[in-house]
C-alpha cells in the first residue's frame, strides 16, 4: 500500500474492526510501529498516532518496552505487565514457596538471561526491583541472594514521640469534647495544641451477589455537601463496634447481614487533631427483612456496581472518610488490581 493516503484515522478504524469481529483478541499484540508504517506506506509517526488513538479509546494498553502495545478490553482492570515484572514476580513465587530460602544464592544475570530468554538489562531490571523490596542483597559483580524481607510493622522504637505533660478541656458535652495539651515535639520546641474528642462510629459496605454496593445519596450540611455514603452511626457506650454496624444498616435501609461482618479497618479520619475511631466493615451478602426505620438519613438509595465507584469518586461524589476507606479497599481486593481513579 506504499504511496497511499492513508491516515491515522483510518489505521485506527481498520484495528477497531478487526478487534470487534474477534481478528484480535484482549491480549494478542498489535502490529508495531514499524509493521503497520509498512502495511500502510504511512510515516512510523502516523502508525504511532493510530495506536495512540486505540490506548486513549481503552482497547490498547500502553506500550510495554520490549514487547509493545496489547489489545486491551475496556472494561478489564488487568494491566499488561513489562517482562521484568513478570520475570521478578516468578522470582518472588519461589522465594515465598521456600524453593529459594533466605541466604539463598539467587541465579546470575546470565542465567537468567538463558532461563527467561531475556536480555541482561531486563535481568537487571528484575533484581532491582526485588533489591528495592528488600528481597534481594548483593549488586553487579557480586553473587546476589535471598535477604529476609523488610518488615514495615510496628518495630517498637519512640524516640520521636511527642511528648504531653497534660491537658485541659475547654469546652464539652456528650457530642464533642475541646481540650488543649501541654506538649512537646522532638525538637525540644513545648507549647499547647488544640485536640477534640469526638464519638466513635462504624460503618459498613454491603455487597451483593452482583458486586453491586449499596449507598445512600444524603446532605451534609456542615460542608454543605451531597455525596454518596455507607449506613453508620455513632457507637453507643461500651457496645461492640460490629453490633453497631448491625443495628445501623438495619435502621437505616431494613437489610440484615446473612453472615458475619468483615473487619476492614479501625482509621481516625483527622489523626492531626482530632481523635473519633471510625471501624469499617464489609457484608458480603445481606437480605431486606424491614421498612428502614431511619427517615433522615437519605434522600434515595442505590444498589451501585463497583465498576461505577472510581468515576463517582473522581467526580467529587463519594466524600465521606468511612465510605472512602471502605470502597477503596473493595477496589484494591477486587481480583488482582482495580482501574486507577
């Protein structure tokens, strides 16, 4: 076709056709640059706007180095992985399977290169990755092995603690409590910082067999804000956080949990100032037994897909710390990775 007209419109129609009627498949490799220049008699930059216009359009993925651009469902939230992903994600399932254990010495670059046809920047590109997580010790040059991994926990140190020799309320019910403390930061500077106690609440995300999640469109008037939000509501004294998750989605939609709630996380949504232990929970299955007894707490309810979520958060729609907490975990456990928002 050298000589053609063609543009990279054109290029762009003739992929998206052979994608709709299954020529290509989510996964198989496009055409290079280089191939479709040729196919086409076109410029590699006309062939490279092409591909271009298909990854803005959601069917290609990025261009991999080394391996090029894939076709891509729009709707998958799998990501097409570089080779020296995939060789140093092989490399950390035999180190957490022990078939290398710690003190292991790992293959050379060259071996690697035979055992994974790839090249020794690729190899190289693998061992950093897993030298970066604390996998890995040694360098170029040295025979590289497997190092006991890095521990992000709690390891107990407080040197840089601040210190509070006391406080004092200056304002308080049963809703809010405002102190000030008498502190002093690591730096030796001492003075008086604001804290508020606020009740603690519990909220949960209730999903059903559709991956759908159920929220309730509501007005907060302090920030004046419509959002998208969880039941929940505040703990009562000395009750389990669980229950009151319970009794609120009772309450306010007339669902009851089939099984057992699903501890998330126990977050302070204001860690700077303000202490109000926030405990999120999941419901994977629940059934509708009752009338919501809740009037206040919603103007409309919605059975709301996952795939939805990430837009509705990306358009300022979902708001509420709890809710956020909660729906962000259900997207990063959601398969193997959730679509970016």
């Amino acid at each position: 076709m050298t000589g053609s007209s063609t543009g990279y419109q054109e290029i762009a129609d003739a992929l998206r056709a052979q994608i709709a009627k299954g020529s290509l498949r989510a996964g198989d490799a496009l055409p290079s640059e280089a191939v479709l220049s040729r196919q086409f008699g076109v410029a590699r930059d006309t062939a490279r706007h092409a591909l271009l216009t298909l990854e803005a359009d959601g069917l290609a993925s990025a261009a991999v180095p080394g391996r090029g651009r894939f076709v891509q469902d729009p709707q998958s939230t799998t990501e097409v992985k570089a080779r020296h992903q995939e060789v140093a994600d092989t490399l950390r399932a035999w180190i957490a399977a022990g078939k290398l254990g710690v003190g292991s010495e790992l293959p050379s670059e060259a071996e690697l290169c035979r055992e994974f046809s790839i090249s020794r920047s690729t190899a190289r590109r693998a061992y950093s990755a897993l030298e970066q997580e604390g996998l890995v010790s040694g360098s170029k040059g040295s025979k590289r092995v497997v190092s006991a991994p890095m521990s992000f926990h709690d390891d107990g140190n407080r040197s840089t603690a601040w210190k509070v020799y006391g406080e004092r309320p200056i304002y308080e019910n049963r809703w809010v409590t405002v102190a000030k403390a008498d502190i002093e930061t690591p730096d030796g500077d001492r003075f008086e910082h604001h804290k508020v106690y606020l009740p603690a609440a519990a909220m949960t995300a209730m999903l059903d067999d559709q991956d759908r999640v159920f929220l309730m469109w509501r007005h907060r008037f302090v920030s004046d804000t419509w959002n998208w939000e969880l039941p929940g509501g505040l703990i009562d004294a000395d009750e389990d956080p669980a229950v009151t998750a319970e009794r609120e989605i009772l309450e306010e939609t007339g669902y009851r949990p089939k099984g057992k709630l699903e501890h998330v996380a126990t977050f302070e949504p204001m860690i700077g100032t303000v202490t109000s232990p926030h405990h999120v929970y999941v419901a994977r299955g629940v059934e509708y037994v009752t009338e919501p007894t809740e009037v206040n707490e919603s103007q409309r309810t919605a059975w709301i897909p996952l795939s939805e979520i990430p837009s509705l958060i990306k358009a300022g729609e979902i708001a509420n710390s709890g809710t956020l907490v909660a729906l962000l975990h259900l997207l990063a456990t959601r398969g193997i990775s959730s679509r970016s928002v």
